[in-house]
C-alpha cells in the first residue's frame, strides 16, 4: 500500500530502486570483468561468470541482512525496507545464474545426471579440506527460491502473516549455508587471508547490527511503567511529537498518536508484516506503517475503504497532568473516542 492507500504495482519509486540495482548490477560486472582481465588474464569466461555473480549475490545477502537492524537505528534507512523485496528477488536471480553455471562447469560434463552428481560425485562429509560444499550452495539456493516465489503479497495473504514471516525467517538458516559454502569452498583456494577476512567482516556486521537492534528493543520491553487502576502511565501530552506516537509495553505493545490536538491508541502492530506501527507517522489523517505504508484511522484503527485491514484501539485519558492508556483492548476496529488535548487545558 502507498500513503495514499493505493494498491502498488510498479510505481515511479519502485521503478527508480530497481533501475538502480539494475545499473548497479551492470556497472559491478563492467568493473569485475576488467579488473580480472588484468589480474587473471588466463581464466575462462564461465569461470568469471561463476565468481562474478557468486560475489554479487554475497554482497546483496549481507545488504538485504542489516537493512531490518539499521532501520530499528535509523529511520533514514526505511526507503531501503519498503523495496527489500525487489532486492531479495534480484539476488535470488543472481545466485541462480551462479549455481547454474556451476553445475554447467562440474557436473555436467560426466555420465552421472548434473542433479545426481551434486550429492554423489564427492562424499567426504568429513573431511573440511574435500567437503562438497556444493551442497549448502544448493540448498540456500532452494530456501532463497521459495522466498523469492513468495514474496508478492497475494502469497502474504493466502498463507498468513505468522506463516508467512516463518518462511522468511529462513534467511538465516540460507545465510549459515552460504557462509558454511564459501568457507568450505572459495576460501580453501584462497593463499590471501584477504578474502577471508572479507567474509569474517560481513559476518561480524551482519551479527553485531542485529545484536545491537535487538538489545534496543529489549530496552523497551524491560521498561517498567507506572499503573494506576488499571491504566498504564504514557507520558505527558507535551512530550509526544505531532503526528508521531509513544510506544509503551504492557503485555502487548501499544503506539499512542498525537494529531490534530487529539490523542488516540491502537496495537503497534500492523496487520500486514507485523510492522511497527507507532515508528510511523500520520500522513492523510492516516497512521502509516514505516514498513510497507499500509494505513489505519487512528480513531476506531480500520484501514480506509476498500480496505479492511484492522488493529485493535485503546482507551485513554488524562489524569494528574499524564496520558494514561487501559491496555485492555477494545477490539480490532473498535470506534474509541480521540482525547481531545483542548479539553484538558
């Protein structure tokens, strides 16, 4: 969904980021292949291809890996979440060019089917120096198609939210195989630790970023409100922003909007990628999710027709010079009164 709650097909900022990776993709191979022709005039041209877009699929695993921490840091980094999807796609297409040039290259050029071969041709599961690293590559790529299938919306749709962010959580599980392929596989070739160190480099950032995001966000759930009667303490009105919203944790976590001199609270949640609704702001008189833009009323929590889209409100109100919230919901899509900050002046 856009800000302006239109279904997106292609438009113009889509349009634009994948010219870009495509520019990108073109200028990297333009460079790489110069860059070797002088380094290593003697390899073959599928050789290069394999290497080429192999290292071009690594990188954009490792960018696609940091964009969900960096954005918990740094909302300035939230045009990169809307269009992850386009970029994971892109590198699924990439690491299938590179693992079917390499099963062109050393499997299918015996009497063994090229299938076959990729698990029979070498069976030294024990050894670290002969392990058929191939195998991992294979499976990554396998676990990164059925991302790359299910990434449009209807798929969203059809399996669920849970089981379809559970799919998508198998990115890790595909990461661990690649870093387990290039380890057993590149690297052992490699007389320069350089390589090395830049796969070690990769992985460390790739684990720091979420370790530190994640340590954030656990701050938020350790905080202790106060509670009075049932009501959760939020803040004084004057500390939230127009248009933005406080988040708190009572059990579930809760965004509380200011807009238009009123108040309103709804789940933090949203219904379409479990996004975290009050890092977004109102745009339109709408609560926009920064995620992916999908839209809600901040009054009664429905998305604006045809939608139907809809997160649970809470009641509020306004006692000793605080905002409270009952952290019992009303139900999804529930009409609660604004607070009106007029009121209480």
């Amino acid at each position: 969904m856009s800000v302006g709650y239109t279904s997106i097909l292609w438009n113009a900022e889509k349009k634009r980021y994948d010219r870009g990776i495509l520019i990108f993709v073109l200028v990297y191979l333009v460079a790489f292949y110069a860059l070797h022709a002088i380094l290593h005039p003697n390899a073959t041209f599928e050789t290069l291809l394999i290497r080429a877009f192999g290292i071009l699929a690594f990188f954009f695993l490792h960018v696609i890996l940091v964009i969900g921490p960096l954005t918990r840091l740094n909302a300035a980094f939230l045009p990169l979440l809307y269009n992850r999807r386009h970029l994971g796609v892109s590198m699924f297409f990439i690491a299938l060019i590179h693992g079917a040039f390499s099963i062109q290259q050393f499997h299918n050029l015996g009497d063994m089917n090229p299938m076959r071969s990729i698990f029979l041709s070498n069976m030294e599961y024990l050894s670290l120096n002969q392990f058929p690293f191939q195998t991992l590559g294979f499976f990554a790529l396998i676990i990164l198609g059925l991302m790359a299938v299910s990434s449009h919306d209807f798929w969203l749709k059809n399996l669920g939210p849970m089981v379809w962010k559970s799919l998508h959580m198998l990115v890790y599980v595909a990461y661990a195989l690649i870093i387990l392929h290039v380890v057993l596989g590149a690297i052992q070739n490699e007389k320069s630790l350089t390589f090395f160190a830049i796969v070690l480099g990769g992985f460390t950032s790739v684990t720091l970023l979420h370790l530190v995001a994640g340590r954030m966000e656990k701050r938020v759930d350790e905080e202790k409100p106060i509670v009075d009667n049932g009501f959760v303490m939020v803040c004084r009105p004057r500390e939230l922003e127009e248009n933005r919203a406080k988040i708190i944790r009572w059990g579930e976590r809760i965004a509380v909007f200011k807009y238009d001199g009123k108040l309103s609270a709804v789940s933090n949640v949203c219904k379409h990628q479990g996004g975290p609704l009050g890092e977004g702001k109102i745009v339109d008189g709408c609560i926009t999710c920064p995620w992916h833009g999908y839209q809600y009323l901040p009054g009664n929590g429905q998305s604006p027709p045809p939608f139907n889209e809809k997160v649970a409100t809470y009641e509020l109100k306004i006692q000793d010079g605080y905002v409270w919230v009952n952290p019992e919901s009303k139900g999804e899509g529930v009409e609660v009164e604004p607070l009106n900050l007029k009121d209480y002046e």
